[in-house]
C-alpha cells in the first residue's frame, strides 16, 4: 500500500490550483486531488476520525464514468502520541438527474505499524439536491458497526455547513468494567456545524454516546471522546 509520504512528494505534480483546503488537476478524463482534507464522496463522512492537532492527508482520484478511488490519512503519525493510520476507499457515483444520484464503494482502515487490525466497511448513500444521506456496515472481530450519516450541505438560516452521524457498535467480546458488569453494544452520535472565515475552516462539534461513566472504558467508537463533549475546530491550508 502506498504511504501517505508519497501522496505528500506527489504534490509536485500538480498545479497550484487551490480551493479551500485541496490542490486539484484534470487530466483528460481523470480528476486528481490531494489536500488535508478528505475528498467530496461519501466515504468522507465515514472515515475514521483523526488525533486533534494530528498531520492528516490524502489523495482522491475520479473518473468522468464516475469511478473513484482514494487514500486518506487521519493520521499520518508524524507527531508525538500518534500512529500511522490509512483509509483506503473505492466507489463508484451515477446520476439520474441534476437532483438525484447514487453512489455505493468500499473503504479499507488500517494501521500499517500494528498487525491485526485492518477492517472493512461497505457503504452507499444517495445525494438529493445538494444533500448526502448514507450509511455503511464495518465488520471486524472486535466491533461490528453500523453508521448512519447525513450531510446537509450550507444552510443558509445558520450559514453554515451541517454533517450528523450516528453509530451502533456491537462488541465481539463482552468489555467487563471495574463494578462487574458488562458492556455488549452502545451508541454514539455526533453534530458539526461547518463554515469558513478568513481562510480558515471553522467547525463546532458536538459528540456524545450512551455509555457514562465506568462504561466509557468499553468506548472505541466515531467520536474522540465518550462523554458529551463540544469542540472548537479552527484549520487553516497550507496551500
């Protein structure tokens, strides 16, 4: 598999053209764009969420046929407490009209430094004017997940972006916490207001499950944390 250094040195393939937070080519038929942020298909919204403050990438590839392929980098390990992690994806999008389409693909996580732990998801979803409604099913010994998410596009009351998700985890093995009991599945959910402001994307994130307490230690799911929690995002490109 391809490391997230070369999509780094592959950037000097490719013109200056910047838009928000991606530096984009057309060649023919084909549709290259390597930025720090992930790609506009529906495997953006599922894939694995990254390490604030972690070095994070990728490169997207389409086709006018609608094929795609991509590998995104939540994390590219470059700093201090985090570990090299790679999102690896294939789909395909058709459209029935300027309102309506589909789009169905697959998306590989992995950890190239830690054997073992290499899943799989199938995802589809269906974009209807403007707005992105999918869900995928990730398959792994550990966890079994089942993602619904929803991307709004730009609201134009909050003049903001809206991207929910929403996550069923059954656990393979039963997690035993410190009073005994036992934690077999649990919920979490996330809400992200998105918009840019002098150069810069801004996200205000909401995220939550229904585990508390010592239940959290079972927590392995799309959020950073367990609890309620509300983060401040402020990123800023490169290019």
């Amino acid at each position: 598999m391809t490391r997230p250094l070369l999509l780094l040195l592959a950037a000097t393939a490719f013109s200056q053209i910047a838009q928000a937070q991606q530096i984009q080519r057309q060649l023919g038929d084909f549709d290259f764009r390597l930025g720090t942020t992930s790609s506009r298909s529906m495997a953006q919204g599922l894939i694995s969420p990254g390490p604030l403050g972690a070095f994070h990438g990728g490169l997207d590839v389409s086709h006018a046929s609608g094929w795609y392929f991509g590998q995104y980098a939540p994390s590219m390990g470059l700093s201090e407490n985090t570990t090299l992690r790679l999102d690896s994806y294939l789909g395909t999008r058709q459209r029935f009209n300027d309102s309506l389409g589909y789009e169905v693909g697959l998306i590989h996580y992995s950890l190239p430094n830690v054997s073992g732990n290499d899943s799989y998801a199938l995802y589809g979803g269906l974009s209807i004017f403007g707005s992105r409604l999918g869900g995928a099913l990730r398959n792994n010994p550990d966890n079994r997940t089942g993602t619904l998410f929803a991307d709004l596009g730009r609201v134009p009351l909050l003049d903001a972006g809206i991207t929910l998700k929403l996550a069923h985890h059954q656990l393979g093995t039963p997690f035993t916490i410190g009073d005994g009991s036992q934690v077999q599945s649990f919920s979490d959910w996330s809400l992200q207001l998105s918009r840019p402001w002098l150069g810069m994307d801004l996200d205000l994130i909401y995220s939550n499950s229904d585990l508390s307490g010592g239940g959290c230690e079972a927590y392995s799911g799309i959020n950073t944390y367990c609890d309620s929690t509300i983060t401040f995002k402020a990123q800023r490109s490169f290019f």
